[in-house]
C-alpha cells in the first residue's frame, strides 16, 4: 500500500513533467438511471463552509490584483484553504498549497493535471449514493450520533474504505480518487451537526438528513499547474511567481481543530481520537501564525519569497475581538516586514467573515496588502 509521502511524490513528479457553502452557487440536479432513482448534483468549489472563506470578497480581490498587478502568468495561492481565490486566475499558471491534505485533495480536484474519466466517478458517485450499509466500521465505532448519525457514519466509512481499496487495486488513478473523496467531503459538509465546524457538534442537533454525494463541476487546467500539501515557509524556499497571495490564518484559532474530521477522511489512517468531540492528535498541522511566533513565521516568509508582487489578505481585527479573536501580526509589523521587500499598497473592503462564533463586531474589514518586490 503506498503511503501518503509516496502518493504526494508520485504526484510531485508528475506535475515537474506536465482549498463555503453559498447560495448563491448554483447546484444544477441531475438524476442517475439506478435502482433507487436516486438523484446527486453538480456542485462548485464554493459549495463549501469554511472559516475566513473569500468567496463574498473575491471581486474585490480580483478586480484589486487585476489593477495593481497587471499582465501576469503565474499565481500562486499558498495558504490555499479550499482554493476559492485560486479558483479566480485558472486563466494562468497556479501554484497552490495548504498544510491541511484534506484542502490538497480538494486543490487536485480542482485545479490537478492528471487525467480522469468523467463517466468513471458519475458510475461511483451513483453507486455510493444508492448504498444500504450494515455493517460498523471505524467511522459508525467512533463518530456515530455526533457529527452524523449513525447510519450516515456506516456509509461514509463504507465509502472512503472502497475508495482506498479500489485506488490501490487500480482501478481508479490519484486525481480520481481525490475527486471521490471531495465529492464525500463535500456532501458531508452539506449535512454535517455543526454550525461549519468540527470544533463541536450540536446537542439534539438534526441527524437524519441523507448522505448524497454530488459530481464537481471541474474545468480544464493549465498543464503546469502544481500543487502542494507542504510547511509554506519551507515551500517558498523552492517556488517563484508573478503574483503570490497570502492568506494566513489571522488569530489562535487553528484550522486543523476546525476541521480535524474531514482531515480525518481524507488521509484514512484511522487514528485513535478523543475528547467530546473525537479529535485525532494534530501536532503535526499547527501554524505558527496562530501563536506568539507569528510575527518571525511572517518575516522569515517574506525574506524568502520569490516573485514580483506579493499579495496579503489581512482583517482589521486588532484587538476588536477576545483573545482567541485578536489579529496576531500587527499592522505596524507587516508594513515594516513589508516595506522592506518593496513599495506597499493598501486596499480595504468592510467584510463580515464567516466565523465559529456569534460576534458582531463593528467596521470589520479586509485588507489586501499589495508589496512590488523590488
């Protein structure tokens, strides 16, 4: 069985050669020729919920780099999340990158160079959709009634376990399996107990919503596309682009506590969790930039970025919020980390982030910090 290094190598090689849900995006039905009638959907890379999520805010980021940038042939998105500003340059060349391997399987469904066949995943997703499961695995022994009642539990369990089976007995190659495995992301961020996160789940929440597994609405790539699962600050030492855009997480909320359960999915490995909310250890996938070390991880970053202009997505929060919600670089430090790169820009746009409270605090907006490298 190979591992997850090797899957990321294999794939590494490959691409030398050759990251919230909205209703506002649409999902167009379709309904499969199957036992059950059973109907699945298209579904886009916004069709997802996900903390600090630019999608309200992407006209103003392209329509901000587009002016201040102008002509150029590669961007780079390096802390990519689910890949919603990314998704704004498919025209160019991309470079996409998150710690999290659950948004790199996402980011090789959207934006991967590998080959898939389109009627090979529709035939899985229908199948997955019309299972019955009785038997328990790890998924219904561990998570049953928490984020997902139990009987949703059996299927996805059942289905991410054939999903691996079938990857390593060839029938399917990497990017198609990525693509089952978002799809199954995907549709259980649709039903998941939880307000958008796996931090917690509600107490006598609604469980009984049905598992339904969509098909993703992919376009066609650049060829040169590459895309990575790696530590940015180390990624940056061995990557160059036009146009590089940093989204770091703003406070000492980690993402990898938000979304510990679908991280779970993604990578299979079945470790033991704990806790009410049934979390794996997740050492390995803290940030710095949620802690007191931030503001060295920021400076050490820009100190080794390669491109002509560098694009930063900072909030306003300062000392707005609670502790857990306070900005960990200050502005006085990314415009002295900054300016020394280069000439500096800054553009703001009042925004109410999507977050894992209930705050409501005034003239919150988003910044983007625009550096030309010297």
């Amino acid at each position: 069985m190979p591992t997850k290094e090797q899957e990321k190598k294999n794939y590494y090689a490959a691409s030398i050669v050759s990251k919230r849900l909205s209703s506002k995006s649409s999902l167009r039905l379709i309904v499969s020729n199957n036992t059950h009638n059973q109907s699945s959907y298209y579904f886009s890379i916004n069709n997802r919920r996900y903390l600090g999520n630019k999608y309200k805010l992407n006209e103003f980021i392209r329509n901000t780099i587009e002016k201040e940038c102008g002509y150029f042939e590669t961007f780079a998105d390096l802390f990519a999340g689910t890949g919603s500003v990314a998704s704004l340059f498919q025209d160019k060349r991309l470079i996409v990158n998150d710690i999290l391997y659950s948004n790199y399987v996402c980011h090789q469904t959207w934006f991967g160079i590998e080959k898939y066949s389109k009627n090979k995943i529709e035939s899985y997703i229908k199948r997955y959709n019309n299972l019955s499961v009785k038997s328990e695995n790890y998924m219904s022994k561990n998570f049953a009634d928490t984020f997902f009642s139990k009987t949703n539990c059996k299927k996805i369990g059942f289905i991410r376990n054939d999903i691996e089976e079938n990857f390593n007995n060839g029938n399917i190659n990497f990017r198609e399996k990525c693509i089952l495995i978002t799809s199954l992301l995907y549709a259980m961020d649709k039903i998941a107990n939880t307000c958008g996160h796996y931090d917690a789940y509600r107490r006598n929440g609604e469980l009984d919503r049905e598992l339904i597994l969509g098909i993703p609405s992919i376009q066609a790539n650049n060829s040169k596309n590459e895309l990575y699962n790696e530590d940015i600050n180390n990624l940056v030492k061995f990557v160059s682009a036009d146009v590089i855009y940093l989204d770091p997480p703003y406070n000492s909320r980690q993402y990898c506590d938000a979304y510990h359960l679908l991280e779970n999915i993604a990578r299979w490995e079945k470790p033991e969790v704990y806790g009410v909310a049934k979390k794996m250890d997740r050492t390995s996938l803290k940030s710095n930039y949620c802690t007191n070390n931030a503001t060295q991880a920021f400076e050490d970053l820009i100190e080794n970025i390669k491109a002509k202009y560098i694009v930063l997505s900072y909030n306003n929060m300062a000392n707005k919020g609670n502790d857990r919600s306070n900005a960990k670089l200050s502005d006085d430090n990314i415009m002295r980390i900054l300016k020394a790169k280069g000439k500096v820009k800054v553009f703001s746009q009042d925004y109410k982030a999507f977050s894992t409270g209930k705050s409501n605090i005034a003239e919150n907006a988003e910044r983007l910090f625009i550096c030309q490298c010297c």
